[in-house]
C-alpha cells in the first residue's frame, strides 16, 4: 500500500494562494488587463482562486481561460481553449497548473497560446516537482519539493478542504 503523507494543509494551500496573486500584483501593477489559463481540472480551480484574490488587491481587469488537453498524452487529440484567440492577442498570459511534473502538459498549453502575438507568458504552479524534461521555469510557484521518480504529488483543490500529498 502506498503511503500518502500532507506536504501542504488547506490553511498552507489558501496562503501559498494568496502570495501569488501578490507577487503577480506586483509584477503587473501597471497593467490593465491580464489572461489568467488554467488546465483543466485541478489547474481551473487554482486559476479561478488566485483571479478571486488578484481582483480583491488589485483594479486589474483579468480574463479566464479554460485549457483542455489530455494531460498524460496531449498528442492525442487537441488543446482547446474556452476563448478566442483575439481574446488575448497582446496580452499578458498567466497559465495555471496544480503540478508541474515532466513540464510536458505546460509545453503544450503554452503552445496553443502561441498561435497569436502575445506580450508574454508565464507560468504558475501550486506544486513543482523539479522533475523537468521540457524548457519550462515556473514563474510563480507554490512549493517546490524535490521528489523521486517514484513518488507523485496528489493535490486536491475541493473547496474547503485543500491538500496535497506526497504519495510514495
């Protein structure tokens, strides 16, 4: 049986929350408008938390975007995005995740938004495993743990009861 052990309570989650849509604040205080993505589903969840937040701080308008793909093999059919391309053409893009594993379901988010001139792009995960085969940094970052190969991270985003968990 594997064993599971909390790295991060829903208290340490709603805080971990809370500083990144800080430190985007201040990184995008002279902006007006910001796309926040995230991947569906526990992605969505963390992106939808952190706009929450970012607009209680801020006067920055920020748009949603839904990403879906096949996360354990985005080869096999499409990336889809619940806006239009026009929706963030030269914007700032902010694509949310709950964990960073390989980097290869980021690639391909962020490939999608590729399709079209943007200001830029970053990233925000709640949790990188540092296990990257892809080019991708994260930008903002929840928790950064170093893990085996072995090992997984397991969050769960149910409102009122956010974990993660190292499972071994």
């Amino acid at each position: 049986m594997p064993e599971k052990t909390i790295i991060l309570n829903n208290k340490q989650i709603l805080q971990k929350m809370d500083r990144m849509a800080y430190q985007i604040y201040e990184n995008y205080y002279n902006e007006n408008e910001l796309v926040i993505a995230g991947i569906a589903p526990d992605g969505e969840v963390l992106a939808k938390k952190i706009i929450e937040k970012l607009e209680a701080i801020s006067n920055i308008k920020v748009a949603y975007a839904n990403i879906l793909l096949h996360k354990n093999n985005p080869l096999s059919g499409s990336v889809n995005l619940s806006i239009d391309n026009s929706q963030f053409e030269n914007k700032h893009i902010i694509i949310v995740d709950d964990v960073l594993n390989s980097g290869l379901t980021m690639m391909y988010a962020i490939n999608k938004f590729l399709e079209t001139s943007v200001k830029s792009i970053k990233t925000l995960v709640l949790v990188d495993r540092s296990h990257k085969r892809f080019p991708i940094k994260v930008d903002f970052v929840g928790l950064s743990l170093s893990t085996t190969m072995q090992e997984h991270v397991q969050v769960s985003l149910e409102e009122g009861n956010y974990s993660a968990y190292l499972i071994d």
